[in-house]
C-alpha cells in the first residue's frame, strides 16, 4: 500500500493501536482492507473518520444490548474520530404503507423530536458530545422526488435484494414482501452517501444493510467506500435470547441503580465476561486480568460481578450512586440472614401494573397464602418482608423487581425473577 | 347483477350493441365482467367511459400496427365514450437510470413536445379529438415525493412484479433487474388511478401493466377498478414478425398514397383479412360479406386487396389521394406488359440514402448488369424501366419503394422488397 510507506514509525504504531482497539470484540469487519486502509489515511493526513451508527426514531429506551456499539463508538472517539448519529425518522414517520404490519408504527414528528431527546440524554453517558453529530434522514430523504428515487433504485438490483437473509426466507416461503420494503436498506445506505461515512457500526443483523451503504457510496462515485464494523448481539439476563426491551431481559440504562445493580448481580459467570468486553470501557489489559484471575479461581465471580454492577451503575448514574447500589445490595442481600439458597419465582409482568403488585396478590401467586384473607392476616401479623424489610400495610402495592426476596414467615423465601414465560435460564 | 334490472329493453339492447362493437377483434377483455359492468352503468346514466391508451414517447412514427388500438379507441368514441392519451413523457424523460442499457433514450423536454405534436397529427387521422384528451404523465408524477412514492411501492408485491414474462425470464436466468424496472408498471398502472381509467387498451403484451392499473385503482380505493381490452399484436408485411419500424415490415400512415397502396397490394390473402378487421372501420356485416365473397370465389384476392389499400389511403390522404394512387398502380402494373409472375428481390435499406439508390448500382445488386459500365450501357440504350417508366439518365439516384417493378430488356423483371435481413417471406 502506497499510504503506508509514506507513515513514519510513530504514525504506524498509531495505525497498529488503533485497528488493536477497533477490532477489540468486534465479530466482523469487511473489508478489513478499508478500514486499515481508512485508519492510515487518517493518521497520515490527521483528518478524522466520520463513524456513522443509525438509530431507531421509534425505541428510544437504550439498554445494555444497545452499549455494545456505543462503546465501540466511543472508543472511535478516544481515537480522535467523529460519531454520525442517524435518526430514522424518515422512515420511521412513513411507518408501513401497507399497513399490514404491526412492526413499524407511524411516528409523528413530535414523537420524533421527543424520542431524539431522549436518545441524546441517554447516548451522551457513553459518548462524548463534543465529537458526535446528529442527524435526521428525513433532512436529505425527505427531498427527494420521483426521478432521484428511481435513480437510487436503479443502483440496486432485485437479485441483490433477494439475497437479504430475511427477503430471501420470506420469498422461498411466498410471504409478501412488499416493493416499499425494498426502500429500507436503500434508505440506510444512501445515508452514508449523503453524509460521505467512512465506517458504519451495527449488529451483525445489519450486515446486508450497512454494506448496501458502501455499495450505494461506490455506485454514486464515492472512491473508497464505507467499512462496515459488526458487533456481535448481546445476549439477555437469560444468557440465551438477545437482548431486548419486549423480551423483559434487559439492563435498561435508565434502570435505577439498585434495579441495574441487582440485575447484573443475576447473569452468568460466562455472560458476565462477555457484558465486561462488550460494554464496557475496560481496558484489554485490565479484561485480561480479570479473565486469568477468574480462571485460576483468585478471583471471585460474585466480587467480579459486583464490580461490572458498580461500572454500569458508575457510568450511568455516577460514583455516588454505584457506592450506595453496592452498600444496598449488600445489605439486603449479605448482612440479612437469607437461606444459603432460595428458590426463584417467575412473576409475569402481566400480574404487574406499573412495576407493582398488591402484596397480597404476590403471596397467594407465590403460594405462601391460600388465600387473600390468609395473605391479609400474614401481613398483619408482621410475617411478611420484602428484602428483609417488613411490610404492614396488607393493601399496599409493592415495587418489584427481579432479584428480590420475598419472605413470609421464617422459612418461606422466594427470590423474585419477572419475566414473560418461555425463558428456561436466568 | 343490480344495474341491469333498472335498464330499459332499448338500454339493454344499446348495451349489446355496444359490448358486440367492442369485442370485435379483441383478443382477451379481463375481466369481461367489469366491462359489462361499465357499459351498463355508462348506458343506464349516460356518463361516457374514460378509455385510456399509453403512448411511447420516443416512438411519434406510428404504423398501420398501432392503429388496431387506436381503430378501437375510435369504435369507443362513435359510441360517445371519451379517450385519454396518456404520452409517458416523465418515463421517457428519466430514461434507464443504470445507463446500462440502450433501449430507451433519455429524452429532452423539447423533444417530448415535438413527438407529442407528431403524435396528435397523426393519430386524429383516426381519433375524433372533440373526444379525446391528451396528458402527459409528469403532470402527476413528477410532483411525487419520496413518501409517495414508496406509497405507491408499497401496493405491489416482488412476488407479483417477478410473475411478469420479461423479469420472470430475467430473474430465472440471472440477468439482473435493477430496482427501478419495478415502476414502470407502477407508472402506468399510476396513470389509471390519477386519470381515474374505466377502460384501458392495449397489445397483448401489454397484460400485466394494464392489470397493474386495475390492482392500484382497487388499492387506491376505487370501487370498479379499469377493465383491459387486449387488442392482438399485429403481423407486418411479412406474415410472420410484428410490425415495426425496425424491421422494416410496416406501413407508416405517413406513407405516401403510392408507397402505402404497393405495400399494401403486397400482403398475403390471409393477413389482409386480418388487416380488415384490426385496422380499418368496416363494419361488421360487411367485413363478414367479404369474407364469405373471399370463400365463396365471389371475389377476387386482388380486388378485395385493392379496396383495402384505398381504404388505407383514403383513411391517411384522402378520397382523391385513394383513387389517384389506384389509378396510379392501375397504369403501372396492369396496363403494362409485365409477365404473369415476377420474382422478388431484397434491396437492404443500407444500401439506400434517404431512400433512394444509384441507378447502375441497383442494376449491378439485382445481377442485370455484371458492371457498373454495361448497366450504364443498358440505360443510355433505354432498356431500364421503374413501374414500366423509361429511365434515361444513367447516374440518375431513383426512389424506390417496396412493390416496385424494375426491369432490364424484354425479359429481366424484378420485384423489389426493401427489407433488412431475417425475414422469409413478404
């Protein structure tokens, strides 16, 4: 490469640090060779890449499964680099023409600028809002008419499409796929024309789209276009399904401490080093250690784990907070005299309105009361604590989250899991 | 069905009268239903239909083969029904976006202008224009944004547009179809929605677009969509091949009445037949009189071929015209000697300019001369006649049409044919 020669020694160790840090957890890169091609002219001409990640106008609740890219953009900005936020509000205020499809809701363009709000509040935990840059694709989509709309859809072709994972089943399987459809990814892809991308970030689900950007960049006489950086999809709290808001196995980073605190303290040791390396900002050789030390058993996994809890809890909620989640936690769940183990209750969110139940409901639904009258007297009588906390209202609706411990009596124990039906693990 | 009960016995004859008209010739009204459903509605509130005809914008030079459309376009309009010629000018004038192929040409606003100007004088030769309307389509379609379009999108299936002959055939041999491909049939299909189309006509060929109409009318929220009358493609010159400019096997209506009668006298028994009932407004009863006079013997090919092609000129140039360029044909191949058969030879248009040919040099490419100095010799002795005229000057350029007679002395008769390669018989 003609780029490289022209590096001194101090621009390619830079070069070298920086692809180590990029390709860090990352499950693909295609093409490699343009990313390092892009990294080198970066360092050789210290003009910053431009890092593109889109967004869904329409879910703007960011959880753990989201970090993973952040992350990665956030170490893109450590490096000097630019982050290009997309708000899809384009397509996301068409929603479905159909109207056959529940997936995709029209938004209006409050619901738009609310949800960008809150992405901004969000995102801005993790990266630094000095180096990123919002958009909203309706600023280029939304001006173009029938003829530039053929002349992106002469760029493609149906064959092409057809190979999308998701096309490609539907077609074999002769479930419509509406021609409007097709638009998604031409839309994402012209995306990167408009905003000139060097590198789009996104799930591995989102390979076909983000390399339908680098085929749109070429096809309108972009010279190099865009690499794309695949994350793999972070697995739930029920270490098997992705991560997802609907799916109830989620860390939300608006969670409340003790929330985020307690449902970390709940994952698997093995998930537990995969939430480390995928959102957080350890660094490698500190993630090493921690990975020796577990394997050679010198260190905990319960310590390692209330560390990653007080990391998330520090990074969105602050140093304060994490020290007061680790205090409660402690608390309520070592300093208590709790069986050594206790069995968990799966609460259906259903059973729940807001986050609460009536109290009384939870006891018969856990079988510690018959009755209501027997939950009622139980109450009463002071036999009933939530996180060894006594309860003595017997028409109070509690909060409830999972990891709680629920007591009745001295040897009724339950530990608190809501989820939806259908998770086997927790 | 509710409306025919409210017709009078005189309304539902008329609705007879006019179904029998417009089944005339027609190779496949889909569904016949609608169109039954139409005319009975038209008949019983004396609203006329909206026929609707897309034209091709770059193809102004029409042939006795566009006109089986537009002889029943005609047929609609003695029966008080209005015709909307649609000119495709925002198709034309976008072209193949992909650059990649040659088959349509980008075409300028000036020039869209000029055709539509060529349109409109030919085809009221044919069309009663108190009764017709001409559009164009980027009255409607250019005005469309990106919403609309994928509104528009959003109607057709991929699984449908593949179901088309031409992109079934391409998908299934994978040759790419670029994205774009997949409106044009929205386009027209579009047209019937804006235009609001009861009818519309076209080729065979023209199915699935004209189909495409009637599903986005229903989608749209039409009640009745657009019924298709699928007139079939008729055979040039030939016999064999549709008529086309291209293949040289057509009879331009801007013809001159000399060139447009020989070419008509050229015609075989049967296809002239068919000429009759595609292409010129005999009525019924007298197209059957000439069809049992043909069976019977009563007739003679020859006449019945004569009166075709007076009704060919007379329809394009005129009463006087037809009987001049009878007269014309009279003089130069019945009252002259010409043996009882002459072989016909092919001239290739390439070797003309402006249609026109080198004396010596036709006589040379027929083999009556074997050099361009004995053929000079064979004129200045006054042996070389065109249609039986004595032509005296050897470098002499003549015009020369199909059907024309070109002999040498007492014995060397040919017939020419001006044809391109490829075609058998004519």
């Amino acid at each position: 490469m003609d780029l490289w020669e022209q590096l001194s020694e101090a621009q390619k160790r830079e070069v070298h640090r920086q692809l180590d840090i990029i390709r860090r957890g990352a499950a693909d890169i295609i093409p490699e060779e343009t990313l390092i091609q892009k990294i080198t002219s970066s360092v050789l001409t210290g003009k910053p890449l431009k890092v593109k990640l889109g967004l869904d106008p329409s879910a703007p609740d960011v959880h753990v499964g989201h970090t993973v890219v952040l992350h990665k953009l956030r170490q893109f900005q450590d490096l000097g680099h630019e982050v290009q936020l997309i708000i899809g509000d384009f397509t996301g205020r068409i929603g479905d023409p159909t109207g056959k499809s529940e997936t995709r809701k029209q938004l209006s363009e409050e619901d738009v600028k609310r949800n960008a709000a809150s992405y901004k509040k969000q995102l801005y935990k993790i990266l630094d809002p000095e180096k990123t840059k919002f958009h909203f694709n309706s600023t280029w989509l939304q001006k173009m008419n029938f003829e530039q709309v053929l002349l992106l859809a002469g760029k493609a072709t149906v064959a092409r499409m057809l190979e999308r994972d998701d096309f490609a089943k539907r077609y074999g399987t002769n479930h419509p796929i509406h021609l409007h459809e097709f638009f998604y990814p031409l839309m994402q892809g012209y995306d990167s024309v408009a905003l000139e991308s060097d590198i789009e970030l996104g799930g591995t689900d989102q390979t076909f789209n983000i390399l339908m950007g680098r085929t749109l960049q070429h096809a309108y006489g972009f010279e190099h276009g865009q690499a794309a950086i695949l994350m793999p999809i972070l697995e739930g709290l029920d270490g098997t399904q992705k991560m997802s808001k609907s799916l109830g196995n989620y860390i939300g980073i608006d969670d409340s401490p003790n929330e985020m605190f307690g449902k970390t303290m709940s994952v698997s040791d093995e998930l537990m080093l995969k939430y480390y390396e995928l959102t957080t900002a350890l660094p490698n050789d500190e993630l090493l250690q921690l990975k020796e030390g577990l394997a050679k058993g010198k260190i905990h996994p319960r310590d390692a784990k209330i560390r990653l809890a007080k990391e998330y809890v520090c990074m969105y909620h602050g140093k304060e907070a994490a020290e007061l989640a680790e205090q409660h936690f402690s608390a309520v769940f070592r300093n208590r005299s709790f069986p050594e183990h206790i069995d968990e209750f799966r609460i259906s969110p259903n059973l729940m309105e807001d986050g609460c139940i009536q109290v009384c409901k939870l006891l018969v639904t856990l079988g510690f009361a018959s009755s209501n009258s027997e939950a009622r007297r139980s109450v009463v009588q002071g036999a009933v604590k939530l996180n060894g906390a006594r309860i003595s209202d017997p028409y109070v609706r509690i909060e409830l989250h999972s990891g709680d411990i629920m007591q009745s009596g001295k040897r009724k124990f339950a530990k608190i899991v809501i989820s939806e039906g259908g998770m086997d693990t927790y």
